[in-house]
C-alpha cells in the first residue's frame, strides 16, 4: 500500500503498480522509438546533402552554359563588326 495524498487525501489507498518486465517493455519501446527517430533524422539529413550536391552540380553546368553561350555571343560579334577583308586575309 502506499500514500496517494494528490487523489485520496490523507487516506492510504492501494495503488498498483507495473510489473517490472511491464516498465522493461515500455523502456525497450521508447529506446527504440528514439533510435528510429535519430535514424529517420540522418537519413533526412543524407538526402538533403544529396540534394545540395545536385543543385551544386547543375548550378555549375548553368554557369558552364552561360560562359559558353557568351562566348559564341561574342565570337559572333566579333565577326560582324570586323570586315571579311581582314578576316580572310
């Protein structure tokens, strides 16, 4: 028996309790809740970096793009503002 003054007063009042593998159980489960949650947790963070990673790469093929497509720009400039006289020799 034990004292329980928050529900019955000042009155003992048999209070049952868990069995010891009951709580062992409920410890187990709540174990592994926080493992799969720190696993989900990294797989998340994996995915993201793998997200990064990719929107590194075509950042910089954008960039390899656009270099190249100024260029051409340019060359084409290039050949309208200088005579074909000069050009070709």
């Amino acid at each position: 028996m034990t004292r329980c003054p928050e529900e019955c007063g000042k009155q003992w009042r048999l209070v049952q309790e868990k069995l010891g593998w009951e709580k062992q159980k409920e410890e187990e489960a709540k174990e592994e809740a926080g493992k799969r949650r720190e696993e989900k947790e990294k797989e998340r963070k994996k995915k993201q970096k793998r997200k990064m990673v990719e929107v590194r790469k075509v950042a910089e093929e954008w960039e390899i793009w656009d270099e190249e497509e100024e260029a051409a720009k340019s060359e084409a400039e290039a050949k309208k503002l200088v005579p074909e006289n000069f050009i070709g020799g």
